[in-house]
C-alpha cells in the first residue's frame, strides 16, 4: 500500500486518479476546494492550495498521523480564456496562482513528508510545448512555466534520489475542457477590441481540440506509467496534430497563418 498525496480530487482526472489509487488498495491524502465523498483509505480536506495558511494547517493534522508519502501527485488547475490586455487582473493572477504558485506551495510545504525514494507527479499540459494560440495565452503561459518549474525540480530533487515525472497530456473530457469551449464564448460577448477573430477562433478552438480523451483512460495511463520501477521523466499522451504541424512552423509564419484565418 503506498501512501498518496493528490491536489484536485473532487473531479476530472484527479478525482478519476482518487478513485483508481483507493480501488488498487493505497491510501490517498486529496485537498480540493470543494467537499469530497467518504470513501475508505480517502482523508480528504477542504483547502485551497493557494493560501499558505490552509496548507499549514492541513500540514499539521497530517502530521499528528506520522504519514510518509510515496507520490505527491499534483493534479488541481483551472482554464480560462482571456484576452491579454482586456481581461480582469484578478482573473490573470488566479490562473496563474492556482496553475503554478498552487503547485509550488503543495510541493514546497509536504516535501518534507515524501519518502526518501519518493517522486512528485505534475500534470501540466501539451500546450507546454507548444507556442500560445491567441486568447489561450494565459493558460499557455501558466502551463508552461509550470513545465519549466517541473524541470528546475526534477534537477534538484534528483540530487537527494527522488524522482519528477510530467504529464503532458492533451484535450481530455473533463469539466476543464468543457470550459474551454464555454470559455471562448464568454470572451466573444466580453471583448471589445477582438469580437470578430474571437468569433472565428471559437471554430479554430473547436477544430483544433479534436475529440477529447476519456477521462478514465488518461487517469488510468497516468496511474501505470507513475508506479512504473523506472518511468520516463515526461509522458505526452494524445497530443493534437494539427498543434504539432503548426509549432513546427517558423513563429512568423505561425502568426501570419492564425492572423489570416481570424481575419
């Protein structure tokens, strides 16, 4: 039985990941903001990984268990489309609190209590590797330095024998990918400088996430590929091609091409 902390287990893959550890017999630790169902071997908490204080104390009732950790899975983040130079200050900072500052303090406050063989999972994003699209931008942005955190990580915890592992995984059936999509047609009837390309980018968004991954298989393909002796460092799952074809072009030429299709 391994000992499991996660982030994000009331829904998407964290909740599907919550189910699969307790169904193989380990124990899991999930913090979500919102309440979750009793279920044997789950201890759950109501707490916002953002707010240094929640963590603390949540920290403390762990503590009075005398748990070590085995896996540290990082799963919580939010979406949002948003224009860069119209939307909300608060609603940039909350991406990118939740999507990097959230897993930066998670990782930094139980870090202690992972096992000296112990390994981090970070589920970020495809769009990590892949150069923004318009209005996914701040998304895009919060996902890739989340990428680049991993690595920083990942070299440092290498030193004391623990290991990283990211998960890259593209669009998966989830309420964030839901949000996506109600995300671009909130933009269209919130922007004044874009109402015509958000228009056309909501069909661009449509073509460009294909058909989404069920959520249970990428919560299973994590699972497997996470308890594996010797996992590879970065896992990419259901990558969008038409995304791969774009990034392959030189930057300039990707504008040109987004700038003539919203047009």
């Amino acid at each position: 039985m391994k000992n499991i902390l996660l982030t994000g287990g009331s829904s998407g893959i964290g909740k599907e990941l919550k189910d699969i550890f307790l169904k193989n017999g380990h124990k899991v630790y999930a913090l979500d903001i919102l309440e979750m169902e009793k279920q044997d071997n789950l201890v759950s908490f109501v707490c916002d990984i953002t707010n240094e204080r929640m963590m603390e104390e949540t920290k403390e009732k762990i503590l009075s268990e005398n748990v070590k950790f085995d896996y540290i899975f990082n799963v919580a983040g939010i979406h949002k489309m948003a224009s860069l130079v119209e939307s909300d200050f608060k609603d940039l900072k909350r991406v990118i609190d939740i999507n990097l500052i959230g897993t930066m303090l998670v990782n930094r406050t139980y870090h202690s209590l992972l096992n000296e063989k112990g390994r981090i999972i970070i589920i970020t994003s495809e769009v990590a590797s892949f150069d923004p699209m318009p209005f996914n931008g701040l998304y895009n942005v919060s996902k890739t330095a989340l990428d680049t955190y991993a690595q920083a990580l990942r070299q440092e915890l290498n030193l004391l024998g623990q290991k990283v592992i990211t998960f890259q995984p593209g669009a998966v059936k989830t309420p964030l990918c839901d949000s996506s999509l109600d995300g671009t047609k909130n933009l269209v009837e919130s922007t004044i400088l874009y109402k015509k390309q958000a228009g056309k980018f909501l069909k661009l968004v449509t073509m460009f996430m294909g058909k989404p991954m069920n959520v249970k298989k990428m919560a299973l393909y994590i699972y497997k590929k996470s308890m594996k002796k010797n996992p590879r460092i970065v896992y990419k799952k259901h990558r969008n091609f038409g995304l791969i074809l774009l990034n392959i072009l030189p930057k300039r030429l990707q504008c040109f091409i987004i700038k003539t299709i919203l047009k």
